[in-house]
C-alpha cells in the first residue's frame, strides 16, 4: 500500500477563471505509476475550489456567471471591510476544495464528460493543490 503526496502548482489570470486541470492530475497519476486506490485533490487556499464537469465554453461561462450571481462581488459582504474577496471564501466554502478519485488500472475514473475543474474565485494568483494517493 502507498501513499503518496504530490504538490500541482497553477497560475491563474483572471479574478473568475475555471481550469481544466484533468491531463495535469492524469500526468501524476502516469507519472508516480499509480495503479489502483483512492487519490484526494484539495487546494491549499481560502479563495478557490475543485469540482468534477464538462469543461464546455458555454458552460464555462454559465458557471462563472452564476458564481457572481450567487456570491456577488460587489455585496455588502462583512469581510469586505478588512479583505475585498468575500465572495471568493463563500463560493470556496460552498462548491468545496477538495474531491477525490477512483484510480483503477491505472486510469483515473470518470464519466464520459467528467473533466476536473480548478475555479479561481480571487485571481490573478499562483495556486496549490495537494493530490494524496492511498493505493497501489
Ligand atoms: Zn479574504
């Protein structure tokens, strides 16, 4: 059984921007030799956040747009007062920073339109994302 820990660092451009990050995890799981077993992807920060979907440009576009619709910028939020981001906490806070992944036989599972997405909530900004693998 291992485990393993890998670092992926992203650079982000925009203050919303949604990453398709699945060939960079694949490249790991490739790369580290990773058969079968569990593998958890969380990013190291307050103000991004992880999820599993088609990565389309309409839908790209659709989700960017009803993050600043839910979580509005420009709100009345209590922790603009001290940091002009709290839009980005909330949003990372309710979509979640971490998923984990099914590795079997080598490949990482997913539905046939599954791609992971990195959604920088408070960018531009270099990103961490921590991917644990327990297996074999
Ligand atoms: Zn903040």
């Amino acid at each position: 059984m291992k485990f393993e820990v890998s670092s992926l660092e992203i650079n982000t451009n925009e203050r919303i921007e949604i990453l398709d990050i699945t060939d960079k995890v694949e490249n790991i799981v490739n790369q580290n030799g990773y058969k079968n077993g569990i593998l958890n992807l969380y990013v190291l920060h307050t103000t991004a956040a992880i999820t599993l979907n088609e990565y389309e440009p309409n839908l790209e576009e659709d989700l960017k747009r009803i993050i600043k619709e839910i979580f509005k910028p420009d709100g009345n939020w209590k922790h603009n007062l001290i940091d002009n981001n709290a839009h980005a906490h909330l949003a990372s806070s309710l979509i979640g920073n971490s998923r984990s992944l099914l590795i079997e036989s080598g490949k990482i599972v997913l539905g046939t339109w599954q791609r992971i997405l990195f959604i920088e909530l408070d960018g531009p900004r270099k990103r961490m994302i921590k991917i644990v693998f327990i297996g074999e």
